[in-house]
C-alpha cells in the first residue's frame, strides 16, 4: 500500500509554462530566471524545482543595477530549495561579462557556499577563443574570478587573428 507521505513526495506543487522571474538583493537586481518550463515538487522530503525544458540565468554585478557578470544556459536543471543547491545538466554555458565561457555537461552552484564546481571535463575558452583551457573537475567561487580546474589536462593557443579558412594547430603552451 502506498502511503500518503509518499503521495505528498511525489506531488507537483508548482507548474509555471514560459516564466520569466527576476529576482533582487538589497533593491537590486542579482539574478534573471528564465525558463520554458518549472515543476515544483514543494512537498518533498528535500523539496525541489525541476526545469526539464532548459533554463537561462542572467547574473547582475553586485555593484551595478544593470550589468550582467554571466549568463548560464543549459538543458536541465534542478534546484534543491532548502540546499540552495542548483544542478546544471546538458550543454551547459556560462558566458562571462570580460569574455570567458565554460562549457561543461554537468555543473553544480551552491548558493549557500558561494562556489561552482563541477566533477566532469570542463573547458574554459578565453580572449574571443585564443586560449583554450582544458580540466576533469573545475572550482570557482561564484564570480568565476577564483577559479581552478582539480586535473588540469592541456591548454591550447590558437592563433584567431589568420584571415584564412585552414583551421591552424598552434603549439600546446607549457605550463
């Protein structure tokens, strides 16, 4: 027989189509939600959102009302309310406002501890994809200005200025 607690854990709470939520600190804006679809499960032991359809999150500077520091796109996400843990999975980008992307499968953001951080092989491209940084395992504190991967596998120069359609192999820098 099923009980009613396992009922409630299972029982959607929240169901939102095309929402778009921002969300402000101290009066101004830190966060831009948007997602083509939420389902909430608000009852559950370890209560969550789901996002099964993508989602896109805009990040504000904490010392500006409008500049954005990065924006996160992925396919799915999960976000575990009372953890203020979010889970990223599925292409997932994050595009900063000085130029550096990271792209990864799976990411983690633990809002409670400030940190990003992810368990799988991550790539950070940088100046307009001169720099190709590659790792197993990335750490960040929230702002990406701190971050480091935890087994740093290769990094890659490569020459974007050539006007031709040859793609160049440069020398893998040392280091």
């Amino acid at each position: 027989a099923v009980t009613e607690e396992a009922g409630a854990e299972n029982l959607m709470t929240e169901y939102s189509e095309n929402l778009s939520i921002v969300m402000s600190e101290n009066g101004r804006k830190s966060y831009h939600f948007e997602t083509p679809l939420l389902e909430g499960y608000g009852q559950a032991r370890d209560p969550y959102r789901e996002f099964r359809k993508g989602i896109r999150i805009t990040m504000f500077e904490k010392d500006s009302t409008a500049a954005e520091s990065a924006v996160l796109t992925a396919n799915y996400a999960i976000n575990y309310g009372n953890r203020r843990l979010w889970e990223a999975k599925g292409d997932v980008v994050v595009v900063k406002s000085d130029g550096k992307t990271l792209y990864t499968q799976q990411l983690f953001w633990n809002a409670k501890t400030q940190r990003i951080y992810s368990n799988v092989d991550t790539k950070i491209v940088q100046n307009e994809g001169g720099n190709v940084f590659q790792g197993e395992g990335f750490e960040s504190d929230e702002a990406f200005k701190e971050w480091r991967f935890r087994r740093f596998t290769g990094k890659m120069d490569v020459d974007v200025s050539q006007e031709d359609d040859e793609p160049s192999e440069s020398e893998a820098a040392d280091g």
